[in-house]
C-alpha cells in the first residue's frame, strides 16, 4: 500500500553500521521518506543522503537556537539550493528541553520562518511544551508560509483544532501507538483526514509493538494502522491519503 515516512533522522549516527541496509528496506515497504535536519552538520547529512525517493530539509532544532546567526543562515540557504530539498526544519520551540532560553529559541525560529518565506519551502515545525508560544508566532505568519506542519503531534485536540485553523497539516509519530497516549488520538481524532501525516522521527519513538528499538521508517506502518483505526477508515485508505497528504504538502511529484 502507500506509505510515506513524512520525518526521519537516517543520518543519526545510530545508523552509521548499517544505514545503506535500512535505507533499502524502507525503501522497498515506504513510497519515499524525508529526511530531516537538526543543525548544520544532520542537516548536511540529510542531503547527502538524497537520491531517487529519499528527499531533505535543512534547519536547526530549537535546541539548537544559539547558533542561529548569519553565517548559518547563508549555509541553510546553500544546502536548500539543491535539488531534492523540499523543506525547511526542523524548527520550532522547546520548554520541555530548555536548552536555549525562551527568547533567543523565539528569534531563531522567527528567522528561520522568514528564510522558509524566502526561499519558498514549507516548514516542518518541533513544539515541546510550549503550545501557547508556537501558536501565537505561527499565527503571525500563517499566511506568508508556503505550508506547514506540525511534526510529532503532541499536544491536545483544542490546539490541533487551533493549528488546524491556521490551515497547516497534523503529523503523528509512534507516540501516538502508546496506551497512555489516548490524548494523542483524541488529537488525531479531530484532524481531516486531507490535513494528516504520519511519519516516525526515526530513530526515536519507535511504535508499539516494536517500543524500546531502534526506529526505523518503515516502522510508520504500525503508526499508520493506529491512526487509521482512530479515524474509522482501513490502513489501505489511509496510506493513500497520507501520501496524497505528504506529496501536497512536500509538494513531491
Ligand atoms: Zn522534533
Ligand atoms: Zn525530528
């Protein structure tokens, strides 16, 4: 069937024994996968990877904020310019992880949401803990974005109804396969299915049955069976949906 992993991490070093092989793998069970950067080096590393249906984004992580300068942005700019990155992220904020202060993460990502505006590319948003902030920043710019989605789900089914509104896309991860997580398919409960993606954020947060392994791509199969269920429609549908969703989106031919 259809399947497209919307948001993976291939070139963590977690992959470095073996990535060719996964890559293959995915490849043979997953129409294409995007690959997505975290700072200049992962994002590097995403673009090396592209070839005939693996594509790239290039950003910085809000973890990663305090290195957002000029400098940086003139190198996103560059690897942006090849052919096969088709996005702009992972960026974003994070109160969960406060790795860089609130302020400082709030202009790197407002920097990085004007370079996307720039050059054209959707953006692939990370929001830990901090709904409220993500929303009010994004609301200022949902119009001028080329598109935008909100990776990795986490939040309640008020805020994907309030991103939604803004018209961006919804993307759940295996997190929402965990028996805890009911909050996550209430979530995706609400999401249309024209606004929704899966995708896996390999190598973390691999889904039910396979938690606690590495994660790998094609693992967004389980995620996809999961969600499909929450919405009432068959895995097959809802592959197909996802990957019309993500080719919109990604705008992939
Ligand atoms: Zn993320
Ligand atoms: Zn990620």
């Amino acid at each position: 069937m259809p399947l497209v992993d919307t948001h993976c991490h291939l070139q963590s070093p977690r992959f470095d024994d073996d990535r060719e092989a996964v890559i293959a793998r995915c490849l043979e069970q997953l129409d294409w996968l995007v690959v997505i950067g975290d700072d200049i080096p992962s994002s590097e590393g995403a673009v090396a990877l592209i070839r005939d249906r693996v594509y790239a984004t290039v950003g910085m992580h809000p973890y990663y904020a305090e290195g957002v300068d000029d400098a940086c942005l003139d190198r996103l700019r560059e690897l942006a310019a090849t052919p096969g990155v088709i996005g702009l992220g992972e960026i974003g904020l994070d109160y969960f992880n406060e790795y860089a202060p609130r302020d400082v993460q709030a202009v790197a990502f407002r920097r990085q949401l004007d370079l996307a505006i720039e050059l054209d590319l959707p953006v692939v948003i990370h929001n830990r803990d901090s709904d409220e902030d993500a929303y009010a920043i994004l609301a200022e710019y949902a119009d001028r974005l080329p598109g935008c989605v909100m990776h990795c789900f986490g939040s309640d089914a008020t805020y994907a109804e309030r991103f939604l509104a803004l018209g961006f896309y919804v993307s759940f991860a295996g997190n929402a396969t965990f028996s805890k997580a009911q909050q996550l398919r209430d979530a995706a409960a609400v999401v249309p299915l024209d606004r929704l993606l899966v995708e896996t954020d390999a190598p973390y947060l691999a889904p039910v049955p396979l938690r606690g392994k590495r994660c790998e791509p094609w693992h967004v199969v389980h995620t996809a069976a999961v969600i499909a269920e929450v919405k009432g429609v068959s895995a097959e549908e809802l592959g197909k949906v996802t990957t019309d969703n993500a080719r919109r989106f990604y705008r992939v031919a």
